[in-house]
C-alpha cells in the first residue's frame, strides 16, 4: 500500500545536520528533476534588489511580511537537513504525530506514506530536506509551472508501483500523478443534528486532523490491505464511518469518513 500526502504550508527548519542530497530521497532517478527545480528556486531567491525581490515574493505567491522565505530558499543548498516529518508541520502533520509512534509502526509509516512536494517531486517521510517555501502551483524561469513539470517526471516512476494507494492529499497535489483504479481518494464529512435532522458538511481544517488521525491508526495497525476493498475493510475495523460514493470506471474510488466529533 502506498499513502499520499499533502505537504503543510509550516515547516520546521531542522537546527542541525548534513545539507540535502537529492540523490538520497525516495525514487532517486529523480534526482536531476529535482536538482533543476532546486537551482532555479534558489537562484530566484538570491537576487538582492528589491525590484527582484518583490518578483519573488510574487512568483512564490507571497506577501511583503513574508520576505524571511526568500531568505531561507536563498540558504537551500547549505541548509540543514531532516527527516521530512520533522519538517512539515501543521494539523495533518501534528494528528498523525509520527514521533510519538512505537518503532515497529514508525518503521511501516516511513514505507508506506510519501508526501508530495513542489520542490521535490515526492518523498518519504524519513527522508532528509530542509523548510523550504515553495507551492506547487508556482511557475519557475526556465522550469515552467510546477504542476506540469511534475506530472510529467513523476508519472514512469509512480505507475510502476504495485498495490492500493490512498490518496489523502489536497486538491493542487492531486494532478502531481493520477494513480489508477486500485486506488482511493477520501473526503471528510462532518455529521449533525440540525433539528433532529442529521446534517453533513465538508470540513476543510478539520479534514486534515481526520486524516492525520487515519493515517495514524493505520501505522499503529501496520495494516496490509491488498486492495482498496480491505482497505476499507481495515479502515472500518478501526471504527471509522467509512460511505463509498460512485466513481466513475477505471477511476479512484470515492471513499467519504464520517465524523459526529470535529
């Protein structure tokens, strides 16, 4: 099984430890895809004037309070490095609190989950960058929008891969790479009682805390589903209200987790 996430938009600059090696992350064919998007994003950040650097903060879709993001992509090439679930942080990232599991489970949550990334294409969790700021709907000199860019790399390396793949990230991550029909994509409703009529809702904040939770009983499982059919199967043994919508053939299944409590 292979799980994909989302990055968070926080991340936490790692104090100490080796810069990055785009050669060690998951998938190291991607290593001269990587390193293109990395010089270009560092060379947009070490102009000095300030013509420049506010076509920074607007290539990067940042405000003018935001300018220490310019400075610490500037730094990317020497910064200090650490595992990806350090780095990112957020309310996906803090509900599945991968520091907090037991050895056996961290070791399954390193294997199975990879996050998604503008800068780097895909990695795992134990893998070592540094913060970064750089979304995926960005569009780089010489590079080209991010999205494109991406899906084009990341298709021959992804399809290859065997087995159900839960897809948990937002939706500009999705069109990164489009896995096939052994795969399925959640939403996170929200269940109440509106005059004793029970109502639902799509939940945004709270989607990310649902799923950070999931992916959490999951790893605590070690779960090996073999398809998306004992996929769901393991997902309701660890009681969740798990509703499957029509999809349409040869695409994702549509999976909704119900929650009463946000």
């Amino acid at each position: 099984m292979l799980i994909l996430l989302p990055p968070s938009e926080g991340k936490t600059s790692a104090t100490a430890g080796e810069p990055v090696d785009p050669a060690s992350l998951w998938l190291p064919e991607l290593a001269a895809a990587r390193t293109r998007v990395l010089n270009r994003l560092v060379a947009l950040c070490r102009r000095s004037s300030e013509r420049s650097v506010a076509d920074s903060l607007t290539v990067l879709g940042l405000s003018t309070g935001q300018r220490d993001e310019i400075t610490r992509n500037a730094r990317l090439p020497e910064a200090p490095a650490a595992p990806a679930a350090q780095i990112y942080t957020g309310v996906l990232y803090e509900a599945l609190d991968p520091a907090g599991l037991g050895p056996e489970s961290r070791a399954w949550l390193d294997e199975t989950a990879v996050v998604f990334s503008g800068l780097w294409g895909v990695v795992r969790l134990g893998d070592r960058i540094p913060a970064y700021r750089c979304s995926i709907g960005v569009t780089l000199p010489q590079v080209g929008g991010l999205t494109p860019y991406w899906k084009k790399v990341l298709k021959p390396a992804l399809d290859r891969l065997d087995g159900p793949v839960l897809d948990l990230r937002s939706g500009a991550y999705v069109a990164m790479w489009a896995p096939g029909p052994q795969s399925a994509q959640v939403r996170v409703l929200h269940e109440r009682l509106v005059g004793g009529v029970a109502k639902r809702s799509v939940v945004s904040h709270f989607n990310k805390a649902t799923k950070g939770r999931l992916v959490r009983a999951l790893a605590e499982d070690r779960a090996t589903p073999g398809s998306v059919d004992e996929l769901v199967v393991a997902m309701r043994d660890l009681k969740f209200t798990v509703e499957e919508r029509p999809a349409p053939e040869g695409r994702p299944r549509q999976l909704d987790i119900v929650v009463s409590d946000l």
